[in-house]
C-alpha cells in the first residue's frame, strides 16, 4: 500500500493519491459529531467537579478518584475534542508542528491519566469490597498517593517524545495528534512498545484481576443478600457501588481498546490497508469517551445524582 503523506509543518495530511482523505463536507460532518461529544463532555465533566467541590458528603476518599477522572477527561476534552472541532471545521490541522507536538502531549497526558485512574478505582474498590489487607482502612492519604501516582506514571511516558525517544504526528484523517505509530524508526518503534506495554497493557491487567475479584467477592455477597444475613443492607450498598464501578470500566474499555488494538496492528503490520471507518473511529472514540465517566456516575450513584441536579437546578434560578 502506498504511504500517506505527512507535510513537513505537520499542517496539511495528504491521502496516496494527494488528495485529502475527506471532503470539504466529511470534515465539516465530523466537526459536527466531535462537537456532539466535546459540548457535553465539557460541561458534565466541570458538573461532577464542581459539586464535588460545594457538597461535603461527596469529598470522601472513594470519590477522589472519580474527580481525578473528571479534571482528566475535562482536559481530554478541552484539549483534543475543542481542537479536533477547529481543526476537522478547517479540513487540516491548523497549529503547525510546534501546536501538533503540544495537543498530542496534552491529550496522551489526559488519556493516560485518565486510563490509569480507571484502573485506580477498579483496584480501590477491590481493596474496599475485598478487603485483602484485613482490616487496613482506606483513607484520603492512599487516595491521594493513588491520583499522584496516575498523573506521574502518565507524564513519564508521555514526556520522552518531547526529547527525542519517538514523536508525535498526525492521525486518522489529519486534524489530531498522537504518538507516532506508523515510523519505522528502531527508537520510534521500541517507545512505541514500550508505551503499549506500561499504558494500556499494565492498567489493563490491573482492571481484569480487580475486576475478576470484585466479581467473585460480589458473588458470595449475593449469597449474603438472598439468604437474609444479617448485613445484607451493607452488601446492597458494595453492589451498587460496585456497579458503578463495572460501568465505568466497561465504557472506558470501549472507547480506548480499538485505538490500541489498531495502533499495534500498524505497528506489527505498516503495510496493512486500514479502511477510512476504521481510522477515524480509532481517533474520534478516545475523544468521545470523556461524557461517559460523569453519565456512569450520575447514573449508577443516587448522591451524585441529586448533587447534580440541585447544581443545574441553582443555576436556573440564578438565571
């Protein structure tokens, strides 16, 4: 297969045969369906921040990560999807190589972070629910070391392109940047790996085996439920929260995993013909995952709900 064709400002992507891979009107009908996703991913993002921040009940240990998750997707979407929307509504990508650079470091950081706070929580309420440390409580100092640890796992991987171990480029149809997937370059090809391994891989094995557990553990608790133990209200409660926490899980996976998938299909095969579709899915979906993590929340937890609603509720009457 012929090789697309990168200009040398990282501005303009150009198709095999030199012509842009959309026209004027698939840019602007994508401008439409990033800004679908970006509007509301922007203000249920800022909604589950804010009245995290008016509501005290809602400042717990637990509910930390949730809010990390929110300022990562909040910058996912101020980031990448405002900028896709610019940029898809023009048909390039119209910040030069330096602005290319900043919004793939900026989105990779977001993305990451947020990916690894997914795997934070699994793995919290597995130590909740499961209790493998006995009696170990936990509270706002392992919750804090956990939303530190997200954010400085993801810069560390993030930051080598920006010295010289790969690089960011262009994607999908020419109006985003990533990390570069398609050169062949050894340095570029190990970060690539690399990247794969300790971003998607490690979080990924983290959510499976705290997922695994928190089913087996959910399973007995219904035992507890259905035969009237005492403390099947406190059970009821786990699975609720629980539940919360699958959803979350779920819908992330769904948005991050074809990207990865496809990103080490070029990485192993450079030559294979990815269709149209299957490109712009790889990089619209990461940018249209942010609205899930707030709607999973209002839905699956009655308190965030009705914070959520009394926030909207004051800012009507204010109006």
């Amino acid at each position: 297969m012929e090789p697309s064709v990168f200009q040398p400002n990282a501005s303009m992507y150009l198709g095999p045969s030199g012509e842009p891979p959309l026209s004027r009107t698939g840019f602007l009908i994508l401008a439409v369906f990033m800004a679908i996703f970006t509007g509301p991913a922007i203000v249920l993002n800022a909604t589950v921040i804010i009245v995290s921040l008016m509501h005290k009940q809602l400042r717990q240990p637990l509910n930390y990560a949730l809010v990390n998750m929110a300022v990562a997707d909040l910058g996912t979407a101020l980031t990448g999807g405002i900028l896709s929307v610019v940029n898809n509504a023009q048909g390039h990508f119209s910040f030069g190589r330096t602005g290319c650079v900043l919004e793939g470091f900026a989105v990779a950081l977001c993305g990451i972070a947020s990916l690894c706070t997914v795997a934070l929580i699994a793995m919290e309420r597995m130590f909740v629910v499961c209790k493998p440390l006995g009696l170990i409580t936990f509270d706002q100092k392992h919750a804090l070391m956990g939303i530190g640890l997200s954010w400085s796992w993801s810069l560390t991987w993030n930051l080598p392109p920006l010295f010289g171990w790969g690089r960011f480029e262009l994607e999908g149809v020419g109006t985003s940047c990533a990390p570069d997937w398609h050169n062949r370059e050894p340095s570029n090809v190990s970060y690539i790996l690399a990247y794969f391994v300790v971003c998607f891989a490690v979080p990924f094995a983290v959510i499976v085996l705290s997922y695994s557990k928190l089913l087996w553990t959910l399973h007995k608790v219904r035992t507890l439920i259905y035969s009237g133990v005492e403390g099947g209200a406190v059970a009821k409660s786990e699975v609720r929260v629980a539940f919360m926490v699958v959803l979350m899980v779920l819908t992330f996976l769904v948005s991050w995993m074809p990207y990865a998938t496809l990103a080490m299909v070029v990485v192993y095969s450079p030559d294979v013909e990815i269709p149209l579709c299957s490109r712009l899915s790889r990089f619209t979906w990461p940018k249209a995952a942010p609205p899930t993590t707030p709607l999973s929340t209002s839905i699956s937890t009655n308190r965030y709900f009705r914070c959520g609603r009394s926030f909207w509720a004051m800012c009507q009457k204010g109006l």
